[in-house]
C-alpha cells in the first residue's frame, strides 16, 4: 500500500513538471511586436522645401533582437509620399506644406509591426528671382540722338523679396562698366553696337543675369499712307496723307508720291482723282536730311459707274396668289455702258434673266416675298434693288351635299379646308339636316379642329325623318391674328335607335383674307 501510494505521488510530480516544462517553452517561442521610433526630424519641427533634411529611426527596437524592415512616409500633400526604406536617411520635399504627418513604420520577420509619427512643416525655400530687360529690346535698334530708356521693372522675385539691380554696358570691342544701381534709367548713347547685362540679387544672394544686345544709329525715316477711302468711282477726289511719316531723329523729310498712272506729287498731303477705272497702287518715298528714305504702297480701287436698278409691280405691293402681274424696270438707268440684261429673283426659288426691262409673273402661294432686280451693263457693273411685295391667297369656298346611310352604329363624314396666311375669317354652314325612314330619327354631332388639332366649335341637334330639316353655322375671325395655319377638319356624326335610315344635309364652308 505504501509502494502504491509513493508510484502515485512520483506520477503526480512527474504530470506537474510535465505541465511546467511545456508553459515555459511556449513563453520562449513568443514573437514581440517591435518598437518604432522617430529620432530626428521632431515633433513640430519645421525644414525648408527643395533641401534636404535628416530622418533618423536608430532608435527603433526589437525585443526579440530581429532585423527591422523600415518604411517612412510623409502624409499631407495629397497622396502619402514614400521618402525612403532606411534606418536613417537624408530626403528632400519639393513642395510646402503645413502639420505634414511624418510616419516610421517598422517591421520584423514574423510580420509584427510597429508605427511612430510626428508632425512637422515644410516652409517654401527661397527660390531665385528672374531677371527680365524690357527695354531695349534683344537686337534692337536705336536712333541716334534719342535717349533710350533702360527698363528692369518686370524683373521679378517669386518670393516676393526686395531686389538689387546692376546695369553694365558694354560697347562692342570695350570695356564693360556699371551704368546704373537703378531698376529703370535712361542714357544717351552714341552711334555703335552695344551689350547691356541686368543682375537681380535677392537679400539670400540668388540671383539672375539677362543679356540683350541692340544697335545705335541713324535710323532711315518711316513712310506711312492714310486715307479717307480705300476705293471711289471714276473722277471721284480721294485725300492722301502722309502726316503719319516721321524721321526717328527728329529731322525734316521730302515726299514723292506715285499715284500709280505715272502721275506724280511732292505735296505731304496731296488730293487726287483717276479717269478710269483699275487697281492703283499708290506709293510714298519719304527721304530725310541724311539722303536715307523709305518707300510705303497702298491700294486704291477706282471704279466705274455702274447702272441703277429700279422697277415697280403694275398692281401695287399687294396682289393676289394666282395673278400675273407686270415686273416693269424701265426706269432703270445706266450711267456708263448700256444695260445688257435683267436678272430677276422672285423670291420663291424661281429666277429668270432677260435682255427685255420687262416681265410678267405670278406667285402661287400667300406670302411676303423679296423680288430682287441686278441689271448688268455691257462693261460688267451691276446695280441692284429688292422690293418686297405681299401675295394673299384667294378667297376659298367650297359648297355642296352630303348624305350618309345610318343602321345604328354612329357615322361620320369629315371635311378638310385650307387655311393660309393673312386669314380674315372662316365661315361653316350645314343646312337642311335630314333623313328619310319610316318611323325613324337620328341625332347629329358637328365638331369643328383647327390645324392644331384643337377644337374651335361644336354644335348638336336631333331631327325626324320627314320632318323639317336642321341647321347649324358658325363663324370664326382672326381678329388677333392667332389662329394657326394649315388644314381644319369639319366633321358631322350621326347615330339612331338601329333602324337604317338615309340621312342627308347641304354645306358651305368659306375662307376669306385680308384683301
């Protein structure tokens, strides 16, 4: 018994130190997150864009001892920029920005992480300015005797810094020299080819140089032509100016104007005319006192006197459709050459051309129509006129008798009328509305649409065969020139009890217009 119970207690210590053995290589297998953490830049640090500044994750651990994988990244202007995968860097951020978030992230090989952040700025680095001459202008050219003007003003610094100027010039073959400490100045220089450099400095000591070269001398004079027309007729006056010429030094010129036929003016602002007709080119010669000059041309056309279309309608500016009316353009009058021929338009797509100064026509349809007169004359010139003449249709009528037979389903009859422009009035009229039956009756629906489809009038009513006939009329005006144009339905329904009778009627419907 005492055996048993020592094998029992062996067993038992056996089981714990079994147990305890096990816990404790479990606690050695464990994998430790690890630690990141941010040395430099510090919280709230500010670094300067373009340059660059130090990151630094020394200082990041790993309890377990591993060898970390590091990723830095910058959140804040716009999607994260990845700066770098070292331990320690030296990265640069091109663009500003404020309460950037800098963030480390560190990671062991099982794949447990670890983050540090801090949030820092990044300030606009001082860029540098551009320097930029206005004048004088890159091989340009000066007059001698005139002060030219040196601008820098539209020099500029993107960071909005004050600037210093430097000016040296330079002519070809000596020395270059300090003009100016000015951003603008003006000197007076003599005849020659000259370089001139501009310097902005910001107070960081950026700064940017800009060279043009351009020329002193005894420039020739400029001619200039104006004006008061560009073409006339044939022994019209036209007045020429050349008070728009000038010397660039200041000095006195000569004019030689060449009209283009040969003829001559030494005037500064001649008058002329030409007798016949043509493209001229007109030219200046101004010359000044140091034998330089400059010619300039200009184009006048002269033309001749072409014929006057006129015409008129035998029956006034209103007619109606259908009627042929004379187009009469005798008193068309020709100023230079004879008439040759009569083109007409009538303004409906037709046009006709005659040598004859009349002719007959007629137009189909309501309307305004433009009716256009060029008449030609033998050396080519045209006159033309447009006179716009009001066609209104032909009153319309349209007169008859209807019947229908009626076996007690309802029976309808429909009429169409036109409808044009200038409508005075439209008149409907159905008389001696009957039937014929032993016994019988029917009952009848008038309904009157206008070309839109909407109804403009109604009228109903019962009749006896045999008996006296019905009526119904309506009338409808344009009174405020609103009713649409186009087809109108009229339409005449008639039902019965179911015994077929022969139903009949007489109509009138009439259209007339403004005449």
């Amino acid at each position: 018994m005492e055996r048993i119970q020592n094998i029992y207690v062996a067993l038992a210590l056996l089981t714990m130190c079994f147990s305890g053995c096990l816990g404790n290589d479990d606690n050695a297998d464990k994998n430790t997150a690890p630690e990141a953490l941010i040395m430099m830049p510090r919280q709230a640090d500010v670094v300067e864009a373009g340059k660059p500044f130090t990151i630094d994750g020394s200082a990041s651990k790993d309890a377990d001892g591993d060898e970390l994988q590091y990723r830095w990244t910058l959140s804040g202007l716009g999607s994260p920029i990845d700066l770098s995968n070292q331990v320690s860097d030296t990265v640069i951020v091109d663009s500003p920005g404020k309460d950037l978030v800098l963030t480390l992230l560190v990671q062991d090989p099982g794949g447990l992480t670890g983050q540090d952040i801090v949030v820092i700025t990044v300030e606009p680095g001082n860029r540098a300015p551009t320097a930029t001459i206005t004048t004088p202008s890159n091989g340009g050219a000066y007059s001698e005797g005139n002060e030219i003007s040196f601008n820098g003003l539209a020099s500029n610094d993107p960071d909005n810094d004050f600037l210093t100027y430097t000016w040296d010039l330079s002519e070809a073959g000596g020395p270059s020299y300090t003009a100016s400490k000015q951003s603008k100045f003006s000197l007076d220089l003599s005849e020659g080819q000259y370089s001139v450099s501009l310097t902005v400095e910001d107070p960081d000591g950026e700064s940017s140089t800009v060279t043009h070269s351009f020329t002193v001398t005894n420039l020739p004079p400029v001619s200039k032509i104006t004006s008061d027309v560009n073409s006339l007729f044939v022994n019209e006056k036209i007045q020429l100016s050349g008070e728009d010429s000038y010397d660039p030094e200041g000095g006195a010129l000569d004019f030689l104007w060449n009209f283009g036929d040969n003829k001559t003016s030494s005037l500064k602002s001649p008058e002329y005319s030409w007798n016949s007709a043509g493209i001229y080119t007109v030219s200046l010669t101004v010359e000044d006192g140091e034998g330089q000059e400059t010619t300039s041309t200009k184009n006048i056309e002269v033309k001749s006197l072409g014929p006057v279309a006129s015409f008129t309608f035998s029956s006034g500016e209103k007619i109606r459709s259908n009627d042929n009316i004379t187009l009469d353009a005798s008193d068309s009058s020709a100023l230079g050459a004879p008439i040759k021929e009569y083109k007409w338009n009538f303004g409906d797509g037709e046009e006709i051309t005659t040598n004859e100064s009349s002719t007959d026509y007629s137009w189909n349809s309501g309307g305004y129509y433009n009716v256009t007169l060029t008449v030609t004359d033998e050396d080519g010139e045209t006159g033309e006129i447009t006179k716009m003449l009001q066609v209104v249709p032909e009153d319309y009528s349209e007169e008859g008798q209807g019947n229908e037979l009626v076996d007690g389903a309802e029976d309808t009859v429909t009429y169409d009328i036109p409808v044009e422009i200038f409508v005075s009035s439209i008149s409907i009229s159905f008389t001696d509305i009957g039937c014929v039956g032993l016994g019988g009756e029917v009952s009848y629906s008038i309904e009157v649409l206008d070309s839109d489809g909407n109804q403009i009038g109604q009228g109903n009513g019962n009749t006896a065969c045999g008996g006296e006939g019905s009526s119904w009329s309506d009338t409808f005006t344009n009174d405020n020139n609103e009713m649409p144009l186009g087809n109108y339905q009229i339409s005449i329904a008639f039902t019965n009890g179911g015994t077929p009778v022969q139903t009949n009627w007489n109509y009138l419907f009439g259209v007339t217009y403004n005449f």
